[in-house]
C-alpha cells in the first residue's frame, strides 16, 4: 500500500499551510504550463489521480467536463475535497493507486499532479490508465523531477556561487529515497526521465509532450520564495496519447 504520509497530524498541518494548498491552482507554478497540455474538457470523463483537496476537480468541471472521478488515498485529503465541493458531477473516492482499478474504457482523460513519484508499482499503474482510457485520450501528469528525488547529500562541496558542485546523488539508481520533508521519513520513489518515458511507451502510450518546469530569472524576482528554482529543473510534467 501506499505510504499514507498525509494522514498523519504532523504532515497535514503543515501541507495544509502550503500556498497551492491555501490558494490552490493559481499558487503552482507549474500549472499554467500542465495547463496548456490539457486537451479540450467539453463533455470528458475525466480522473483525477492523487486529487488531494479537489481543486482539479473543480477546474475541469468549470472547463466543461462531464464528470470527474476524484481519487486519493488520504482520508484527510477527501474529506476537505468533500468540504469545499458541491457538485453532484464530482465523486471523490479512497483509493490505493498501487493496486488501482478502473473500469475498462470509462475515461477520456487521466490527469495527475505531483502523486507519481509516491508509487512504486508504477508499471501497474500505467497500464490501468491505459486500459480504463479511449482510443484518442489523454494522460497528463507531472511529478517531482528526478534531480529532485536524488537530492544530494548534505555537505556535499559548492562552486564558488554557492551552488552545489554535483546537485544529484546515485542519479542512476531507482528505487525507494527516505527524505524529511514536513514530517520525517517521507518516501519517494525516484526514477530517471528516461524510466518514466519508456514505462509510458511500454504501456501503450504515444508521448505528446514532455516539459522540465523551472522558473525564470523573472518568475523569481516576482516571487523571491522561488530563489534556486531557475537553477536546475522542479518538476517533469507529461502528456501522453492513448
């Protein structure tokens, strides 16, 4: 099962506080870019994979969706998506995305956002989407990019700006990562571009688009939380076709 980090006290307080938590869509940088590889939501059937507090599964009903199946494996998470949400279309739903099902041909579109790279049995995982989409959908998802979830080690040596020599430790090596992140022992399963790819290919899938999100010297001087964001890539965002 998947590690469910976000129903301890410790993690939920303080992801709760995150800006994307607070403000939603509009606080993720990355969103107007993942936004743009979305097809047309007019009429779709459409699963949200990791949905958290709902805020895709609004958007996309507001962008015209038909319905959207909003899944997650915090109780926490669901219970404040039910809160804010009022929308007999929407249906928001406990699920372990390790041994997902979904039925088969029931969706247009899988969208995910910063959930993958919690999931191990990633390979299972694509090719549930890929059996519960149609011929001539859509999967759209990002995820914490690989330089991220190899972080270096502490103490490891600076050039002389103060940046780390060598930003990636054991880059080739996938697998499970432990890294204290709003609460101790979170994992992550890091994985190189490459792997996410070809898993997505092997699957089934046609690659649409792939973007390395990072931000601008501009985006940082309009938003100085972001400083060493324009270094080195935040997130991989990918659109594939059925």
């Amino acid at each position: 099962m998947t590690q469910n980090i976000y129903d301890t006290a410790e993690f939920f307080a303080g992801y709760s506080r995150l800006p994307r938590s607070v403000e939603g869509l509009a606080a993720a940088p990355e969103w107007p870019t993942l936004q743009s590889m979305l097809p047309d939501l007019q009429g779709l059937r459409v699963a949200d994979l990791g949905c958290g507090f709902g805020w895709f599964c609004r958007w996309a009903r507001e962008a015209g969706a038909a319905s959207v199946q909003g899944l997650d494996v915090s109780e926490n998470m669901l219970a404040r998506a039910r809160e804010t949400t009022a929308d007999s279309a929407i249906r928001y739903e406990r699920a372990d995305l390790e041994s997902l099902a979904l039925a088969k041909g029931a969706l247009d579109l899988v969208y995910s956002s910063l959930t993958l790279h919690y999931i191990a049995n990633l390979r299972g995982l694509f090719e549930e989407v890929h059996r519960s989409l149609v011929p001539g959908s859509r999967f759209v998802f990002s995820v914490e990019h690989p330089m991220y979830t190899a972080p270096a080690k502490p103490g490891w040596t600076h050039d002389p700006d103060g940046r780390l020599a060598w930003p990636v430790n054991r880059y080739a090596q996938e697998g499970a990562r432990s890294t204290d992140w709003l609460a101790k022992g979170v994992i992550k399963q890091h994985r190189t571009l490459a792997s996410y790819v070809n898993l997505l290919i092997e699957s089934g899938f046609t690659l649409a688009r792939l973007e390395e999100w990072s931000a601008s010297s501009d985006d940082v001087a309009a938003h100085p939380d972001w400083a060493g964001a324009d270094e080195r890539p935040s997130f991989l965002l990918i659109a594939a076709h059925w």
